[in-house]
C-alpha cells in the first residue's frame, strides 16, 4: 500500500489531470484545445500583452508549441500578434473581439464546470486544500 505522500502525489496528478480533460471535452464545441482556450485565458487575464514566450511560459508548453498555438488563433481571429516597438524580435499576443468573446463563453463554462465537480465539497476543506495547493506551488518554486 503505498505512503500518504505518495497517494497525494498520484491524486494530484491524476485529478490534476481528469479536470482539464473534463474541461476540454465541455469547451470542445468553441474548436479550440487545451493549448488554444487555455492561451485565450491566459491573455484575456492578464493586465498587459504578454509576448509569445511569456504566453508560453503561462501554459506550460515550449515556444515551438505556442507558436503553432498562436498561428491557429490567428487564422481562427481570435488573436493578432504585435511586434514591440523596443525590440521587433518580440511578438505579442493580443485578444480580437472574437477572442473576448470565445474567453467569456470559456470563462462562463469554467465557472459552471467548477460549481458542478465542487458543489458537494464543504467550504471550509476547500479553503484547506486550496491553501495547501498555493503553498505547493510557492514551495515547488523554492526547490530547484
């Protein structure tokens, strides 16, 4: 039987894992995966354009695969990319209305999407669990 921490770390990843796949299958319909509405979010929620890298950064892909990402949002017209005045190597990304408008449906089925899978979830264990998930996520910047 294995170790509590190591049942924790195949939940999380497991768990992790089934709720963007769950998500993906409901945001099936917007023709946008994982890569597409989760770069739509990203830069809807962001206070500035972010650049191509950056934007790959927030995803968690390579550059090459953000690249591929952004030319399919383009020819969708769900995004333009912009050259940066100070360094013309830089590309931003920015949301066109019909990127608002794919990120409000997407933003709206999330939310939906969240109330149905935690409905049943006390608000005090998931204030626990949520901090123990923030206070992961500073500690795996920590570790090198």
């Amino acid at each position: 039987m294995p170790n509590p921490q190591e049942r924790f770390s195949a939940a999380l990843y497991h768990s992790s894992r089934a709720w963007r796949l769950a998500l993906d299958r409901r945001l099936k319909h917007l023709g946008l995966g994982q890569a597409g509405w989760t770069a739509i979010a990203f830069a809807a929620k962001s206070d500035r354009l972010l650049s191509q890298s950056e934007l790959a950064q927030c995803v968690g892909v390579e550059g090459a695969t953000m690249v591929a990402t952004i030319d399919r949002l383009v020819k969708a017209g769900f995004v333009t990319r912009q050259v940066l005045a100070s360094d013309r190597r830089v590309k931003q990304v920015a949301l066109t209305d019909a990127g608002w408008a794919v990120f409000a449906t997407v933003k709206a089925e999330a939310a939906l999407f969240r109330q149905e899978m935690l409905a049943d979830v006390d608000d005090a264990l998931l204030a626990q669990v949520t901090m123990l998930l923030e206070r992961m996520a500073l500690r795996t910047e920590e570790i090198k």
